[in-house]
C-alpha cells in the first residue's frame, strides 16, 4: 500500500502547480506543543479516511471539527491533504486557519522540494515528513528547505533502526514515532517504548497512531512522549471535548 501511494503522489508532483499565497499569521508547533492545555500536547487530526481503515465518517466540516478541537484544548491540528487515499484537500488548510487560532499541521507524503513551497503557500505552519518514503540525504533536504520557508516539520519515524538512520543526518525539532506499520498497518503503542530511549532529549517527542484509551495515554506518557498525534479515534466522535478530557483523566 505505501508503494501505491508514493507512486500516485510521485504522479500528483509531475503535475503540481503552485497555488496563490496564503496570507496568514504563523502559529509554532514546537512551542504550542511545549506548553499543553492538558498533561500532553495533542495534535489532534481532520481526517475523513485511510487506506487501513476506510471511510471513517460520510462527511466533514473541517472548520467546526477544528474549532471543537480548539474548545477540548487541543496544541495543534493536523490536517489531511491527500485526496485519493485519505479523501484529504489541501484547501482545508486555509479553511482551518480562519476558524482558529492554533498551529495547522499539513499531513501529506512530502517527497519533493515543490510540495515543501506548496505547503508554506497553502498557509501551514508545519508539516510532516516521514522517514522511509525519501532517502535520509533527501529527507534532511526537505527539512532544511521547510524552515528556509518558515515551516516547521514533525519527522515521522517507525523504528529504532530508522531514528538512528534520521539522527546520523541531522536532529528534529519534534520526533513523532508512529505506532502502525505502514507497511502491515498493525498497530501496537509498544512501538513507542521500544524507540522512545533513543530520542535526544533535545527532541520533543510525539506518539503517534493507536492511542484509545487513558491508559494508552498514561503509557506513552511514561515511555517519555510528550505530546500525542490522535486522529481516528476522535474524527468517530460527536463529543470530541468529552473523549480528550477522558484520555487525559490519568496523566500525571
């Protein structure tokens, strides 16, 4: 499945022309996500499917999903823009902009210097780069170029393996470790203990995927994750204030 959908993004780029500016003040990640609302920073996901689990709602109102995520306190929100695998739209980004006052993170396969422009002209703030879809020489290029636009990049790893490979290149800002397989699709929180030792402490640290329960929360919170990146889980529900408060109830 990742091959498909680097293959179809490859497609997409060949064709990319770059949209008009969007003219919105700049919210930090980083810094939004260094000082929670709640025991955590969450970065809490627009998200209408995936290839993994199909449709997870019929439809969306990206503005108002992003100001009840602002209203539960969430740190930031990360937006899908892939269209054919996610049912995404890079317009959401400026949609959600106007409605809020926090960071918008693009979520997307960022593969070339073009969509790194494109995402600083759709108005994010952030975006995320996933280690294993471009070589870490390539992987570092993006990086560098997303802060020469004024971006900054969650980097997305997946094993021990590969942070190790990232860290030999160059050291995040924000280290997000995704606890599903791209490959598989399994999804198992222990990936976050498993990698989280080998995180600098100068990286601030994001669990990514699976996380349902308090106890997942409470978990991740003592492998050493300070923030959360929860998509699925919340997109599901009406009461999304109710389902954060809940998932934060036993952090420290």
């Amino acid at each position: 499945m990742l091959n498909a959908i680097l293959k179809s993004k490859q497609r997409e780029i060949e064709t990319l022309q770059q949209p008009e500016r969007q003219m919105f003040e700049r919210k930090s990640l980083i810094e939004s996500l260094r000082s929670p609302v709640h025991a955590l920073g969450l970065i809490a996901e627009i998200k209408q499917a995936s290839p993994s689990k199909g449709l997870i709602v019929d439809s969306i109102n990206p503005q108002q999903i992003a100001m009840d995520y602002e209203r539960a306190g969430a740190s930031a929100i990360s937006v899908l823009t892939d269209e054919p695998f996610f049912k995404g739209n890079k317009a959401y980004i400026a949609e959600v902009k106007q409605a809020v006052q926090l960071p918008v993170l693009r979520k997307d396969f960022i593969l070339s210097e073009q969509q790194v422009e494109e995402t600083a002209r759709l108005g994010a703030d952030a975006m995320l780069l996933i280690a294993g879809t471009v070589s870490m020489t390539k992987l570092k290029q993006l990086y560098q170029e997303a802060y020469n636009q004024g971006l900054e990049c969650l980097v997305e790893v997946h094993s021990a393996e590969e942070l190790r490979a990232v860290l030999l290149h160059f050291e995040p800002e924000v280290i997000g470790i995704n606890n599903r397989n791209l490959n598989t699709f399994e999804t198992s929180i222990k990936q976050t203990e498993l990698v989280a030792p080998e995180v600098p402490e100068t990286s601030l640290l994001v669990s990514e995927s699976g996380i349902h329960t308090a106890d997942d929360v409470q978990q991740v919170q003592a492998a050493g994750a300070q923030a959360l990146l929860i998509g699925e889980l919340l997109m599901r529900q009406l009461d999304k204030g109710a389902t954060i408060r809940q998932l934060f109830r036993k952090c420290l």
